[in-house]
C-alpha cells in the first residue's frame, strides 16, 4: 500500500498540485484501503479530507496549505 501510494504522490511536481493530490489519492484508494490509513500515511487529518469532500473539493485548497504547514 505504502509503495504504492508515495509514488504515485511523488509523481507530482509543484506544492500546490501535490497538496491538492493528497486528497485524490485517498478519493482513488478509499475503496482497497481504510480512510483512516490513507489519512495517517498521508499525514493528514481524517477531519481535513472530509471537510475537503464535503465543501466540494476546490474550494478547500487553503486549509489543506495549512495542514501541510503544521
């Protein structure tokens, strides 16, 4: 899962394509592994993605930046 996941983020070239990214690795992966998991490995918090899904998605860019930040 790990392998899997990293390179797929690594592929990504700018901060802001990879911090947006974050969060459709996990809408891709959510079904093979456990939200929570994704959200660990990914270090993010399980509130931030489903902030994330339920504001639409886009419109969550800056709070993903500051969880990135911490």
């Amino acid at each position: 899962m790990e392998n899997e996941i990293i390179k797929k983020f690594n592929e990504m070239r700018e901060k802001k394509e990879k911090i947006n990214y974050i969060y459709k690795i996990i809408e891709e992966f959510k079904y093979k592994y456990s939200i929570s998991d994704l959200c660990k490995l990914l270090k993010i918090t399980r509130l931030s993605y489903y902030r994330w899904v339920s504001n639409g998605k886009k419109n969550y860019l800056i709070k993903i930046e500051i969880d990135m930040a911490k």
